[in-house]
C-alpha cells in the first residue's frame, strides 16, 4: 500500500516537473509585456508615429527650409483681400496670413508641442505619483490614522477632480500669467489628481492581496513593503495613464494656446497658436489650421495607440 | 508549557460608516473567545465551515489582523502585547502558509527575490552570495529544481508554487508554521504530495504546525490535535482519531455525517444530520450557545441564554455543549427534526463533502431512522456516557450493518 502510493507520488512528481519549462533564466512580467507589445501592431504604428514625432522635434530647426519667423513672401499675401498662397514648389505647405513658410513653421512648431505635452505630464505624473504613494501607502498600511491621512487627501483630489479641467487650466494660466510655462503647469495640474486617484487605487487594490500579506508575516518592513511589493504591481495602469495623457496634455495645451494663454510672441511657432491664428483666415484658407490640427490629431493619435497597446500588453487579462 | 497557547483570543472587527469621519456601526465577532493550546511538534488542526473565523483566527497569532482582546503566549511571550517592531522581529519565529499559491507570491519578485526578502528582514546570511546556497538548499529540501531561482511565479504549476510558499517559510527557521489551508486550491494528487511534504519537514525540521483546513481527510491525516470552530468559537477539541471516532458536539456531529461514506449500502442507509437554516450572521452571533438556532438536540433551558464553556470530557476530549453527558447517554430526545429526507440538503454542512474513508459511526442511528416505528435513542441508551474510550468504539456506536447484527441489541430491523 505505501509502496503503492510512494509510486504514483513519483509519477505524480515527475508529471509536475514535465510541466516547468527548460530555460534556466525566468522571463518577468516586464520582459513578457515588452514582448507582448513587440507583436502588437498598434504599437509598431504608434510607436513609429511618435518616432518620426520625436525626430522632427529634435531636428525640425536644423531642417526647416526657411527661418519660421521671417515674413520673406510679406507682399504676396493680401489677408484683408482673402488672397493667400496654397502649396507650390518652394513653400509645401503654402504661407501663413504673415507671408511665413507654413511648412518651417510646422516643423520647428513640432518642438514646442512635444515640450509641453511631455512636461506637463510629467508634471502631473510625477506631483500625481506622489500623492498617490502617500495616500496608497498610508491607506493599506498605516491603521486608522493612515486611513484618515487618506481620506483628506483624496477628498482634495476629489474637488480637483470635479472642476472642468480647461477652466482650471485657464484660472491656473489667468494668475500666473501668458506663457508657455503657465501653459505646462496649468495642464500638468490638471492631470495631478488622476495619477493621484489612479495610482492609490491601484495600490489598495494590491494592497488587500495575500502576497502582502505574506510579506507582512515575513517580517518585512512597511516601507519596504510599498517600494518592492505593492508600487511594482501597481504601476501599469499609470504607464498607460501617461501614455494616454501625453495625447491629452498636447491637445489641452493647444486647447490654451488657442485661447490665446499660451506663448505671448506669436512669432513663435506652436501649432495650438497656429491653429488659433488660422481661426481668422478659415473662411479663405482653411488650409492654415489643417495642417496643425492635423498635425496635433496624429500625434494625439500616436500615443493614444501605443497606450492602448501598452494596456493590453500590460494586462493580458483585460482583452476579453 | 505549550508552545503555542491562545487564552480567550477575540478579534472583533468593526463595522465602520461615513463619508468624511468614520463611526463604528457595530462589529463582526470573528473570533470571539478562543482558547487552545499547541504543543511543540505536534500538528493542530482546525475545521469548520467557511466564515466560522478560522482564517482570521490564524491571522490573528501572526497579528496580521488586530487582536481586540485575549493573549497570543507563543514561547513564554503575549504576542498580543508586543509593539510592532517586536513583532516584526517575532515573526521569524511564526511564519505562515497561505491557501493561494499564485496571489500569496509576488508577481513581479522572482523565487530568489521572494525567498531572500524575509532574509533580508531579518538579518538572515551575510551577503547575497550566502542567502543564495542557502536558498538552494531550502529548494532542494521541498523539492524544487535549483533552475528555479531566476524564475518567476507564474512559470510555476500549482503545487510547485506551494512549495515555494513552504520554502519562503522555511528559509526563517520558524518553530510554528501557520497552514492556511495548504493544499485545497490544489488538484486531489498534488495535494497529497504537498500533505506529505509538510508531515516530512515536520518530522526532520522538528516544527509545529497549525493547520486550518475545511477538508476533513485532510485534517484527519495531517492533525494530532482537532479543533473544530462554529462562528468564532471552539465546539469541540479532540484528539484526532478521538474526534472522528466519536464527536461529542452537536455540530462536530453534524459535521462528520456530511463527508460520504465510499460503501452504497452504508451510505444509504448511514444517518446525516441535516442542519436547517443558514450560518447565523458573525456580526450578530446567537445569545447562549452559538449554536443552539440550529441544533437538532436544542433545549428550552441553557442553551439559548449561556453560553457553553469547553470542558474536558475525558481524554483531553474538550466539549462546549450544557447537554453532552445527556446526548451521549441517549437520554435526551431530538427536538428538531434532522430531514433525512432533505438529502440534497446535505452540502449546506460542510463546505465541501471531503472524500474519505471514515466509517461512519451513526450508522445505527440510521437504520432507527429509517424504521420510524422505533425509538430513535433505542441501543444509545446502554452505553454510560463515562465511556470515554476513544480507541475502542463504544457499543452504542458500533457499525450497524450486516457484519454486526448482533450488537445492535436485536429487534431492530
């Protein structure tokens, strides 16, 4: 009998081990989202449209054709009259209502929007994380008076979150003034409170979990704890959060430009400040505010995608 | 000395409402007023259905969950009064298994992280390269292979994945190992594997376990000690075998009629006591004893205004009922009806009906039952309630079947 079940132990035993996998090195959960998200096409196209994004950016100064403030072609462009040139050979993109080469415009432009779009989500990202980590933190370990730190907190990213994000913005870029710096505060304090709520849910959510649990009865300490186990596992909805708000962060800041919070000097290309110029010439050259606000849409759309793919790849279990 | 010993152990958590400060509305009794002991080697084992406050009663020795009242003395020291750094530091000693293998490892730690994070808590090996030979030989001692260290949990099958939940236990050197149940997320042939494995640590590594299960099998071939729990609090505490050979409580009673018996002609002809009713509300628990709502020998006296203390009814066998020298000696007649009938009512017992191979010791009850015309208690009545025996089956409990028609007293089918 017992050398009966010490056999079918063994096979049982050895069943189990068919089922572990050859390689010697594991493959983390990091290491299979970036695989995940190698192989999947919304990435690779919203990955390549940042790309070229990212590169215009960088280069777009050095490859303008023509300075994008000079007025070179002043006197072929009559605004008053409705005369305006469209594309032609040497200006791809036409001229705006000032006789400036569109095209130059647009790609110095590049430049300015991607620095708003990534400091103000950093803004928000980083102001955000860190609200969420002390609420989270002190919500999951730090007993009753943790759970009241917690509740204040969120109830003042309650309130922020119930104000109308532009009017926040527009207030935030009324008292501290016209400026592209006003422009990337106003819109990173805007996303404050949703990397806040975001994370600190998050982290309740791994913080009920029995490998905190565990940890706790291991001994380990309470700081520790945040760092190693539950912040690791509560990051990826905050990736994709970034992600995403880079997209929004772009299209709010140039939502301000337009209203006119943005950059005094007009001169200087942005494509939020270009659209809001092309406004008054849309009926004759509705052209001026294509090519920005498509410009701002594919980019938006670029992140989008790659956000979307960075979620899936981040938590298979949500594709359904 | 024991051990492990919980005296009175309560762990009330309240009901807390409010949006912007709480109040407590009221409290959930999980555990209310535990007392039991746990001798060094040994294995206590601790039953009872789902909510009955076995999980939050192990959790409350690691002081995992608040302690409201009571003491948790492990090794001469009242955990329950140890600030946290204490504890933190207590905890080498008591470490814990948990019931899920895949939620209770950090997903994104690979095994060498997760088993050298409670090293590193505890001062454990010099550097990494000494935490890392003794890894390896914890791993070789629950059976895992040493490729496994650079792997991560979900490269793991279940019961590969509750050996490491053992081996991140055993890297501290605990002399109590806490089993949450160990082995009932896990398919019938590992889970033997997995009960064997901890009775082999147990044996070479000198440690004590408390185990709570739901599985009786489980519990019976694992435990020295039962204790079985009903809404937050001891009924019964037995010897294993003593336990399963002759519960003495109401409930315990019930308990083991679920688990079916692999014989037809027993099984159909065996009594199960059916429970009417549904596990009262921990937050609102019964006056007098807990269980008396569902009872089948409830009394109109006692039982729903005190509450049963456990008392030793010979034989270390502890009971918390006012009636069991009654019910034993067959003197008091059931006042609820127990539906033989309802059979499919059966489940609502046990959490899931273990499959086991106890005999079933009612199953001269069974037969009476079946014949309604006779007295339910008929041979019961011989047998003095003192007989506490526990190897030896008493008369009123010998198997009733063919093989053994003679001791059922005659006349009786």
């Amino acid at each position: 009998m017992t050398t009966l079940t010490k056999k079918a132990d063994k096979v049982d035993r050895l069943a189990e081990l068919m089922q572990t996998s050859e390689s010697t090195t594991g493959a983390s959960l990091w290491r299979e989202a970036a695989r995940r998200l190698r192989s999947s096409k919304m990435a690779i196209i919203g990955a390549v449209i940042i790309a070229v994004f990212v590169v215009l950016a960088v280069i777009g100064p050095w490859i303008a054709p023509y300075t994008p403030t000079a007025q070179t072609w002043r006197g072929e462009v009559f605004a008053n009259q409705g005369r305006f040139v469209g594309m032609r050979g040497e200006n791809w993109f036409g001229l705006d209502h000032l006789g400036r080469d569109m095209f130059s415009r647009m790609l110095v432009g590049a430049r300015q929007t991607l620095l708003v779009g990534v400091v103000s989500m950093l803004i928000g990202l980083v102001i955000g994380a860190l609200i969420g980590v002390l609420s989270g933190a002190a919500a999951t370990l730090g007993g009753p008076m943790g759970r009241r730190l917690d509740t204040v907190i969120m109830r003042i990213t309650d309130i922020m979150l119930s104000l109308p994000s532009l009017l926040l913005a527009v207030s935030i870029a009324a008292v501290l003034g016209q400026s592209l710096t006003t422009v990337m505060i106003a819109v990173g304090v805007v996303q404050i409170p949703i990397f806040a709520r975001m994370l600190r849910g998050s982290m309740l959510a791994q913080g009920g979990s029995d490998y905190v649990l565990a940890a706790r009865a291991l001994g380990v300490r309470r700081n520790r704890i945040v760092l190693t186990q539950i912040l690791p596992n509560s990051l990826s909805p905050v990736i994709v959060q970034a992600t995403l708000s880079l997209a929004t962060a772009i299209i709010e800041a140039a939502a301000l430009s337009y209203l006119g919070l943005g950059n005094p000097d007009p001169a200087v290309p942005e494509w939020g400040v270009m659209l809001s110029q092309a406004q008054r010439f849309f009926d004759n050259e509705p052209m001026m505010a294509v090519y920005p606000a498509v410009g701002i849409i594919i980019t938006a759309l670029g992140f989008t995608l790659l956000g979307e793919a960075m979620r899936e790849a981040l938590d298979p279990k949500l594709r359904g | 000395m024991s051990l492990l010993e919980l005296d009175n152990l309560k762990v009330h958590f309240p009901i807390r409402k409010g949006i912007l400060f709480d109040r407590t509305v009221g409290h959930v009794y999980a555990v209310d007023g535990v007392s039991l002991k746990v001798e060094a080697g040994q294995t206590y084992g601790l039953v009872g259905e789902s909510g009955c406050g076995k999980t939050t009663l192990g959790r409350a020795v690691l002081r995992l969950v608040d302690v409201t009242e009571g003491e948790v003395v492990f090794d001469g020291t009242d955990l329950a009064k140890l600030d946290e750094e204490a504890m933190r530091r207590f905890r080498r000693r008591l470490q814990m298994v948990f019931q899920d293998p895949l939620g209770s490892l950090n997903p994104r730690q690979n095994i060498e992280s997760i088993l050298a994070e409670g090293m590193a808590a505890h001062g454990i090996g010099a550097d990494q390269a000494e935490r890392r030979e003794k890894i390896k030989a914890i791993l070789a001692k629950v059976g895992l292979p040493a490729n496994a260290l650079s792997r991560y949990p979900h490269e793991f099958s279940g019961g590969q994945r509750q050996r490491i939940g053992i081996a991140r236990a055993l890297v501290l050197e605990p002399d109590v190992i806490i089993c949450d149940e160990p082995v009932s997320a896990l398919d019938v042939s590992i889970q033997a594997q997995v009960v064997n494995l901890l009775e082999e640590l147990q044996e070479s590594l000198g440690l004590t376990y408390l185990v709570i299960a739901h599985d009786l099998a489980v519990v019976r071939h694992i435990s020295d000690v039962i204790g079985v729990m009903y809404l937050g609090s001891l009924v019964e505490e037995a010897p294993s075998d003593a336990l399963y050979e002759g519960p003495r409580h109401p409930y315990t009673k019930a308990l083991m009629s679920a688990v079916p018996v692999p014989d037809p002609d027993l099984e159909d002809r065996r009594e199960r006591i059916l429970l009417h009713g549904d596990l009262p509300s921990p937050a609102n628990p019964p006056t007098g004893c807990r269980f008396h709502t569902r009872c089948p020998w409830v009394q109109e006296t006692r039982c729903a205004t005190d509450r049963p203390e456990l008392t030793d009814t010979g034989d270390g066998h502890r009971v918390a009922c006012h009636w069991t020298a009654e019910i034993e000696a067959g003197t008091l007649a059931r006042t609820r009806a127990t539906g033989v009938e309802a059979v499919t009512e059966t489940a609502a017992v046990a959490e899931e009906p273990a499959v086991a191979d106890v005999v079933r010791e009612e199953d001269d009850k069974a037969v009476a039952d079946a014949q309604p015309g006779l007295p339910v208690p008929g041979v019961a009545a011989g047998a003095p309630a003192s007989d506490a025996s526990t190897a030896v089956p008493r008369p009123a409990e010998a198997p009733a079947d063919e093989r053994s028609p003679s001791t059922e007293g005659g006349g009786k089918r």
